[in-house]
C-alpha cells in the first residue's frame, strides 16, 4: 500500500510552473499530433519562463518519449512513456513529484498532442489483446459502447429517470461554461436541455450531447521543486496531491460499473493534500461522457452511491452554481482530441492564477482534477492550490 | 451487410485460448475452473487468478447467463458493422460467475425489450470459417 505519511511529507514540494494548449486547438487539418505536443510544449515553457534547455525529465502518453525527444531536440535524463488512456497525463504529475523530490530530474515536461479530427496515421489497434478477442468481435469499440453500457447499469441501480436528468445536467452545464471560454470548440454554440434530450442516439443510453467532442489538440504542463518556483515567470501552482491506479482494462472485466478506481485515487491525494472535500473551490472531473462525471463525483468521495443526481442538480455546477464543474466547459465542449486528462489540469491552474477571464471563480484557493483513462479503466487524481 | 461491407473484424486466437474457440466452432462455451478452489474465471488465461502458479482445468459451461447491462449501437464504431446497426451489445453474468461480453441477438433492439438481470442462453454465430462468436438470447 502507499505510504501515506511519506506521501504527506512530498506535499507542497512540487510546482506547475507553465501549462498551454498548442497554438490551434479544434478542427487544425494542417497540424500533426507531435506538432501539437511541440507547440504546447513551447507555449507551456514560456508561460513558466523556462526553455527547453531547461527541461531534464520528459513524458508522454500516446507516444513514446523516444520520438517526442527526438522531435524537441531533447535528451532527457527522466523519461516516462506511461500511457494508460486519457488519465495518464495527471499520472504523469504523480511520477513528477516522485522524480524531481528523489533527485532523477528538476524540471519535468509532460506533453500531449492528437490530431483526434484529422489525424493521418491513427494508431492501429493491438491484435494481441484480450480485447480483440472478447469485445471488438462483438462491435465493442470505442469508448461509447463500454461507457453506455456502464452507464445502462447505473441507471438499473439507482433509477433511470434521475440519472437521465443528472446526465442532461451535466451535458448543459457544461455547455454553459464553454459558451464562456473562447478557446472552445462550442464557444458559440449555446445549448438547452431540449437539445439535449432530442439529440440523436449514439449508443443508447447515449445520446450525442452525453459524449465528448473528437478534435485536434495538444497540451503541455512543465513541474519543478517548490524553490524553484519562485524563480519561474508565474510562481507556482502547489501540487498538495497525487495519486495513480487502475482496476481492469476491458469494460466486461470491470469489476463494479458504478464505482471507478476513483475511489482509491481521491481518497489518496487528498489525505496526501490534508485538504478536504469542502476546501476544493474548482472540480475538474474528466467528462468523456456525463456518465464519467456523475460516477467520478460519487467515487471521488463528494457524496455516496447514487446520491450523484442530487449533487448536480439544478445546474449546481454550471456558472453561478456552488459547485463549479468543468469550468473551461470540459471534453463534451472545449476540446477532447481522445486523450484529454492533460486539460483538466491546464484549466485547474488556470483558474487558481485567477486568469480565466469572464469564467474566473471568485475565490479559487484549492482544485482537484481527475482524469479518467480506458474504460473507466484507470484514474489519476491531484490536488493543487492557489500561489 | 452490403456486399461492400469490410470483413467481419475476426478475433486472434492465442495458444492459451485455443481451446475456447475450437468449441464455439463446435458450438459449446468452454472455460477455465481452478482445479484447487472450483473457481471459474473469464476470459482464458495461461495464469489462475484464484490460485496464482496453480493449476486450471477446462471445463464446458452451462450456457445460461443473466443481463447484467446492455447498450444499443446506432453509430457503427467500425466500418464493419454499418450493416448492423442497430445492435445490442451487452455485458452478461455466466451461472458458474464471471462475465463476459456478448452480443444479445434475437431480440429487436429496443430496451423496452430489455431488463437487467433477465435469463439468457448462448447461442453461436459463426463469423468465418475460423471463428464462431458465444451470444447470448432470452431464454
């Protein structure tokens, strides 16, 4: 089991010093996924004061750092190609914090970049996976089908009306945030419930506005010691948290559809952090689909099973709710290039600098962001705090 | 299927789960039981999960199973299965205890047509002349 007091003793040690996106995020047709990782990382070291001359660990999902390096002209002295899904990118913060306090690296570059939209070469998939043999045969492909089915079993458990209500919540909700970030994919682009409820069947229980959107886009985040943070264009953002994990890989060997290892991760960073539930101002919450938010809360620990539909209710976590969620307006409609879990984190810090314009929270001292991988299968939890 | 379709997206077996689709060829559902403790496990593997280094054996299955949760497929998620939609897929809960993943065939997809934990009995789809699918229909 981790150690939690050694844990607690990494608290606070570590920064995010610089986070961007790549220069175009959307639909960028002339942009390869490692033009993305490239620009991001570009953009992210600026935003710390940094170059990459800088930059002695590296890593990386989707990829492996051997072709980011090379295309960066790095030679990292840390490297961690750990790719578990979209989730993988707040796991990198983890293995940061682990490198950096143990002496492997001093400034740590996580980078992410997909051409979801318009990608040349999409990667083939693994025919050696138990997953080509008991799921693609059957039409089980993609993330729809395994998070509706997941979705479908929540609804038998805790009733089908209200997660229905709980998902169009989400799904409008976090519409509403993006209609105030003009970097997302549905800046202008408002929507109701009654789109909500009358888009078309993706995967039913799915309807179109319950899944993310598929774009072009990078992200890049840059991590350091707590000293030198000081020294870095905008301070730093105290990485409080950190946890890793995951339970199965194909969604019909999950072991409860209702509860994610989540359950583990949260608990984890925040007892790592010594923040609570009620200190966290900001909840970035991967949102691959509304299922993943509404089952993410509840395993996060913000209520108990199935109690989900009453915590985002009533637009709780839209603007002017007090319980802001997905605040840059999330996967369903910033931006989702297939592995998002790089924007939770981009958008937390973001909002603990006080930098999000029209959609800046009041007081903003504490965020978690949680970043969901697979199906449903791994997850990666932080907890940051303001400078 | 129109007669453009892309083939059928056909598994590849691997030595450990050679013997699961020599019997759905044969229309039987094989798995794998600990020889120690009885305890079934799916999906195969050279490796038991109940007893770690013990010793499996393989042992025909009852074929009856429960819904444990479904979905219905509008948008084909491969070119292969655009003659197909819309499909049930479905997670399904074998008598001897693990799940495993299936297509629910025989019923029109609707989930009216549908209800957690209703009883269902394998059935067999060939897909090519090498491999034939375990689905599962109301029983």
């Amino acid at each position: 089991m981790p150690n939690i007091n050694r844990l607690k003793a990494l608290s606070g040690q570590s920064a995010i010093v610089g986070v961007a996106e790549s220069d175009q995020i959307g639909n960028v047709p002339d942009k390869s996924p490692l033009a993305h990782h490239a620009e991001a990382a570009i953009n992210a070291l600026d935003d710390a004061g940094l170059s990459l001359s800088d930059v002695d660990g590296l890593m990386t999902a989707g990829w492996s750092t051997l072709d980011v390096a090379e295309y960066l002209g790095i030679q990292p002295r840390f490297t961690d190609s750990t790719s578990v899904g979209g989730s993988s990118f707040v796991i990198h913060i983890a293995h940061a914090i682990a490198a950096i306090q143990a002496g492997y690296c001093e400034v740590a570059l996580i980078t992410h970049g997909q051409a979801g939209r318009n990608d040349r070469s999409p990667a083939a998939p693994n025919l050696g996976t138990p997953q080509n043999q008991y799921e693609r045969p059957y039409g089980i492909i993609g993330p729809p089908v395994s998070y509706a089915m997941a979705a479908r079993r929540y609804m038998h458990q805790y009733g089908e009306d209200r997660t229905r209500e709980a998902m169009a919540n989400i799904s409008v909700a976090t519409r509403k945030w993006a209609n105030m970030n003009e970097k997302a994919y549905f800046y202008d682009r408002p929507a109701t419930f009654d789109d909500y409820h009358e888009s078309r069947w993706i995967v039913w229980p799915f309807h179109l506005l319950d899944c993310c959107l598929v774009t072009d886009a990078g992200a890049a985040i840059v991590v350091t010691t707590a000293e030198r943070a000081k020294d870095c264009a905008k301070g730093g953002v105290a990485i409080l948290g950190a946890a890793e994990g995951h339970d199965h890989s194909m969604i019909s060997q999950m072991p409860d559809l209702t509860c994610a290892f989540g359950r583990n991760t949260g608990k984890q960073a925040l007892d790592m952090a010594g923040v609570s539930h009620s200190d966290l101002d900001l909840m970035m919450i991967y949102d691959s689909f509304t299922y993943t938010v509404l089952v993410s809360l509840e395993n996060l620990g913000f209520c108990g099973p199935g109690e989900g539909p009453d915590l985002v209710a009533n637009q709780r976590t839209a603007p002017g709710g007090d319980f802001p969620v997905n605040t840059s307006g999330g996967g369903l409609s910033y931006t989702h290039p297939g592995m998002y879990g790089i924007f939770t984190v981009v958008e937390a810090v973001r909002q603990l600098r006080g930098e999000t314009g029209e959609r800046q929270l009041d007081d903003c001292d504490f965020a978690i962001a949680h970043g969901t991988g697979g199906y449903l299968s791994s997850t990666g939890t932080v907890i940051l705090a303001a400078p | 299927m129109t007669t453009n379709a892309p083939a059928r997206l056909e598994p590849v077996s691997q030595p450990e789960s050679d013997q699961y689709w020599e019997g759905a060829r044969n229309g039987e559902l094989w798995i794998q039981r600990d020889k120690t403790t009885g305890e079934y496990q799916f999906y195969p593997r050279a490796h038991s999960l109940a007893t770690p280094g013990g010793e499996l054996e393989w042992v025909k299955a009852s074929g009856k199973a429960t819904l444990h949760t479904f979905g219905i497929v509008h948008i084909p998620p491969h070119p292969s299965f655009a003659g197909d939609i819309p499909y049930i897929t479905a997670i399904v809960e074998l008598q001897e205890g693990p799940k495993m993943a299936a297509n629910i065939v025989g019923v029109d997809p609707d989930p009216d047509n549908l209800t957690i934990g209703m009883p269902l009995k394998v059935v067999f789809t060939e897909i090519s002349d090498d491999y034939t699918l375990p689905n599962f229909t109301p029983a």
